[in-house]
C-alpha cells in the first residue's frame, strides 16, 4: 500500500516538476493534474489485465505485473493452483470410488429425486439390461418395466428388497434378481440389486431334498404302521403273521438303507476332501465289491432264475490313495446298481484300466436295459431314478450315484456315465494319476507320487 501510494506521489512530483519547468505555478498545477491521470490510466490499464485473466485463466498466461496489481495476480493465480490441484485430487477420488462401485458384484444405480438415472455400474447394466450411452439421463420407471418393480417404485415403500426375473430368464435357466430402493439424501434414490439365482437354487434344492427325505420315509412307515395295526386287531396264523413280519423287516430294512445312505452323503458333504495318508489296493477294493454284488445277485434272482454274469477283468497291481470306505462306497454302488437294473442272465463286467492320460479307470459295463440319453446328465442328482419302482423293487434309494459322484470329486476324479438304451450303460469312476501308485509301495515305503 506504502509503495502505491509513494508511486503516485511520485507521479504527481514528477508531473509538477516538469509543469514548474515549463510554464511556473500555473505549469505546476496542470502537470499534477496530467500525472494524477496518467497514473489513473496506468493503474487502469494494469488493473484491467489482471481482470481479463481473472475472466479465463485457462485460456491466458497470468500478467507479470509489479505493485499491488502484480501482487493480486499472483496471489489469484496461487489460489487457482491450489484449486486445481484440489479439482484433480477430487476427481481422482471420484474416479477410484466409482471405479470400487464398478468393480462390485452388485449392481447399483443413483436415481434423482425424479427417479431419472444419474449413473449405474456395469452390473446394473446388466441386470436391467441397461446401456450407458443411452439410457443415463431416463426415467427408471421405463426403462424397468417389470410389472413387481413398477409395483414396488409406485408403492414408495422401500424397506424391503423384491424379487424380480433376471433379463434373458427363462424356466430352463431362471435367474433371480433381489432388488431393492434406498432413499438417501435430498429425496434421491440408490438403486441396489444382487443376482440370487443361486440362493434361490440352494433354497429349492433344500426344499426338494427335504420333501423327498419325507416321501421316502414317510412310505415304509405308513406300510409299517398298516402291518403293525393288522397285527394288533386280526387274529392271524402263524405263516400269515411270519409274512406280514416278514414285509414289515423289509419296510424297516429300506428305511435303514435310506437313512445310512443320507448319513454318508451328509459326512460326503461335511468334511474336508481325502488326503493322500490312506492307501487301499485296487485289486482289495474290486473283489470286495464284485462279492458283494455277487451276494446281491443271488438274492435278486435266486434260482431258477437264470444268474448273472460278473467278471472282475485284470486289475494293475496298483495302490489307491484316499478314503477307502469312500472309494468302496462309490465302486459297490455302481456295481449294485448294475446288479438291480440288469435282468437275470445279463452280463456285468468290472474292469480297471490306467488310461493313456495316466488316469485310473475303474467301471463297470452291464447288458441291462440301458438308459435314455436325456435323464443321463440328471441321474446322479439326489433322487432322481428314471424307473421309481424298478428302483424301489430292488431296495434302492435313489442316492447311489449322488454317493459315487461325491466320492469321484472329492477324489479329484470324475464319474463318466454312457449308457445305449436296450443295450446296456457304463459308470466309470476315474481318479487322477496323482492317486495311485504301484501296489508293491504299501507298508513298504516305496515312492509315492505328489499329490
Ligand atoms: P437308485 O437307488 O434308485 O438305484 P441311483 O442314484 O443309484 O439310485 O441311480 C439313479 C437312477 O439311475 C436309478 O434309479 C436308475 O433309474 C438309473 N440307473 C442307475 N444305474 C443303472 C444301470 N446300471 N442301468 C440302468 N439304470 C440305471
């Protein structure tokens, strides 16, 4: 302030100085005067630059000015630096916040307080089948048309989540989406919504597998109940009350198999995978299930019958690693399974093979009836059975192969299903080479491979 004020003193001297000179006091006088103005339109001038560069400091290089104007202009332009830089570090928190909304699995939408879309991440798109070019800026309502949605956003009652059909559902491959509104803010909207099309799978499979546990207990045990009744009010003779103990056993026998068979899949699901400390031989674990499915056999189609045929083939001399109660679990069922479905005189063959990917094959080829090709990919699920009472006859329970693809899994192998209906199926239970080993190595400490 000091120096502006000198500065125009200084003028005003100079003006007068020079007027004295000219023309005495009168001289003087107007030479204040013109210096008074030439520092008027001085300043003037270096005021307006500062001004000008103020209206777009983008565009123009701040002035170098001295004085108090050179002194605003660099005080303005630190100021718009920081800004800047604030703007830039704003933006970039902006940017890596939208790109954490973007990355989330769910999708979210921000909606103005008229309901139009302000921003919506990727998954958002997809779910309502949005696309970012086109449809920021649009109304929710039209863009969501679904008839539960429209429903809930006109209801305005946003404290539960709805469930709507995904886009591209259809009944073979329905997809779930829980949708849900949250009012924030000034009346504006966040819009959340999470595929749950597997929740909702798990929660009918928990449904189903519980309505089917029911049904199949539930009919031995009304059987078992009819007998216990007809024992308690008929007087019956001892052959007739021997028959009616006889199927009552069988009732409660089924029930046991069921209930163990629901047991192993439960203690399948519920601990952690077969490690590579429990060795069984191949050739132990074929010959116990070949006898068993020869016991089977027998009982099945007791003479005059004609008996089946089972072939156990050549087994390498190799060592299994894994769960042996599992592996024979898994093998038993599929030969039991061929044993039930196969007629009497058909041909059951049981075979071990190391496949040319160093994989270990073991299966089991039967001459039965075969099976059609679409109820291949669904017979390991949990009660599935394409004939019911074939099954039921034989004392199945329709977890057989549910049981034996768990135990494949679990063993990092798979179960190969192939069946020609009329001619016969093939389950084969593959492992991988890392679970086997010669069978010389048990107890002896021979090499083992890496699991
Ligand atoms: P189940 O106890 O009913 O045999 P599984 O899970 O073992 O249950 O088998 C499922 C269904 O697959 C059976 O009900 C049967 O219809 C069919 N199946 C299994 N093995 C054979 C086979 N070897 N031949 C024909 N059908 C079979």
């Amino acid at each position: 302030m000091f120096r502006r004020l000198s500065s125009f003193l200084l003028v005003l001297l100079a003006g007068a100085g020079i007027g004295w000179l000219a023309s005495g006091l009168a001289g003087a006088l107007a030479g204040v005067i013109a210096g008074a103005m030439v520092w008027f339109f001085t300043d003037l001038a270096r005021g307006s630059r500062v001004i000008l560069w103020l209206r777009d400091p983008q565009a123009r290089e701040a002035p170098t000015l001295w004085g108090l104007w050179g002194e605003a202009a660099d005080r303005s332009r630190r100021l718009l630096r920081a800004r800047d830089q604030q703007l830039i570090e704003s933006e970039a928190r902006l940017q890596a916040f939208l790109a954490a909304i973007q990355a989330s699995p769910n999708g979210v939408a921000i909606l103005d307080r008229q309901g139009y879309i302000e921003w919506f991440n990727q998954t958002a798109a997809k779910d309502f089948g949005l696309d970012p070019q086109r449809d920021l800026g649009q109304q929710i309502g039209n863009l969501v048309r679904d008839p539960v949605f429209a429903g809930y956003y006109a209801g305005r009652d946003y404290g539960h989540e709805v469930l709507l059909a995904g886009r591209g559902s259809t009944p073979q491959r329905p997809v779930q989406l829980s949708v849900q509104l949250h009012p924030y803010g000034d009346g504006r909207l966040l819009l959340l919504s999470r595929d749950v099309t597997a929740l909702a799978q798990a929660e009918a499979m928990r449904r189903d597998f519980v309505a089917n546990v029911s049904h199949e207990i539930r009919t031995p045990l009304t059987v078992l109940s009819g007998f216990i009744e007809t024992l308690q009010s008929l007087e019956l003779d001892p052959t007739e009350r021997e028959r009616y103990l006889g199927l009552m056993a069988a009732q409660a026998e089924r029930m046991q198999t069921l209930v163990q068979d629901l047991l192993t899949l439960s203690r399948l699901e519920g601990s952690p995978p077969p490690g590579f400390s429990e060795w069984i031989e191949a050739e132990e674990l074929c010959s116990l299930c070949v006898d068993e499915g020869q016991a089977l056999s027998a009982l099945l189609w007791p003479e005059p019958a004609a008996p089946q045929q089972l072939r156990l083939h050549a087994v390498p001399a190799i060592s299994l690693a894994g769960s042996s109660s599992e592996l024979r679990s898994a093998l038993s069922n599929l030969v039991s399974n061929a044993v039930r479905y196969t007629p009497a005189g058909g041909q059951i063959d049981i075979t071990a093979e190391i496949l040319s990917d160093g994989r270990v094959e073991f299966a089991v080829t039967d001459t039965g009836p075969g099976i059609a090709p679409e109820h291949l990919p669904r017979l390991s699920e949990r009660f599935y059975r394409v004939d019911r009472s074939r099954s039921r006859e034989s004392g199945g329970t329709g977890l057989g192969l549910a049981i034996a693809k768990h135990v494949a899994q679990r063993h990092d192998g798979e179960l190969i299903m192939t069946s020609v209906l009329g001619q016969g199926s093939r389950f084969a239970l593959v492992l991988p080479a890392n679970r086997f080993r010669p069978a010389v190595a048990v107890g002896q400490g021979g090499a083992m491979r890496a699991p």
